[in-house]
C-alpha cells in the first residue's frame, strides 16, 4: 500500500512517536522510510553569534536526531534512510522532499519542538496538511511533549 514512506523527526515526543507508527506501517506493508531532519535557516535572524557557527551546531543536531532515528528502524528490520536539508521545514516536507523521493505517505508528529516559530508562521503540520500532494498521517502523542535527550 505504501512503498515510499517520509519521517520528519525534530527531537520532540511526536516526531518520536510519528517515527514509530511509521515503522509499525513499513513492518506492514514493506516499505521504505526516509527520515528526514531540516535545519531551519529562517532561524538565524533571531540569533547572535557566528552563522557558520550556530549553523554547523544546528546541522550537528540534526545529524544526531536522524542518525537516533535510523537505528530504530534499522533494529526492527526496517529498510532507512536519513536525511538533513537546509531551508525552510514546512516547504521541503510538504512538496520539496516527496517529489525528489517519490514519496507516497507523511507521518507527521502534530507539533514539534519550535514553539516561536509555530507563534511566527504557523504550524509546520498545519502547512504540510494543507500543501502536500500526498497522504498525510498525523500522529498525536497523548503523554506531555518532552524533548529527547
């Protein structure tokens, strides 16, 4: 049914959740999981410091949570690949990403870690539900959002 699944992990409860049902899915089904971490460069007119600095330990963050997440499918047999872009989230997990890897279905944590940014621009999910071509699965974690560590 599903062949070409897509996992944006962020570090927050849901994206861990999302990343389970996904393998829950691809056990299934067979399928193939892509997850995916972007680092957010619309950030950086926030910040101070280094850009090259402060994106470098963004990257490195992003690197560490898919890198976790790729084990854990890995562990339970899954096929997995990860990947860390550079952009704007919500535009390259809504088409960018699905179209350049033949993606046929998102599962999605229903929020993440980015609270400013969801106050700023709206919810990545929001945008993804509403832009994306493909079908969509939006996992709810019912337990307090919490980071991993």
């Amino acid at each position: 049914m599903y062949q070409n699944i897509l996992v944006p992990l962020d570090g927050s409860g849901n994206s861990k959740r999302a990343l389970d049902e996904a393998i829950n899915l691809s056990e299934k089904f067979g399928s193939h999981i892509s997850i995916l971490s972007v680092v957010n460069e619309s950030n950086m007119i926030f910040t101070t410091g280094s850009p090259d600095m402060i994106l470098s330990g963004l990257k490195s963050n992003a690197e560490d949570i898919v890198e976790r997440g790729k084990k854990q499918a890995a562990d339970r047999g899954v096929e997995v690949e990860a990947f860390v872009e550079r952009g704007i989230p919500k535009q390259i997990i809504a088409t960018e990403f699905p179209q350049k890897h033949d993606i046929d279905l998102i599962v999605i944590g229903k929020s993440g870690v980015d609270a400013f940014d969801r106050l700023l621009i709206g919810s990545t999910t929001s945008y993804v539900v509403r832009k994306s071509n493909v079908k969509i699965l939006v996992v709810n974690n019912d337990e307090e959002e919490t980071k991993e560590e």
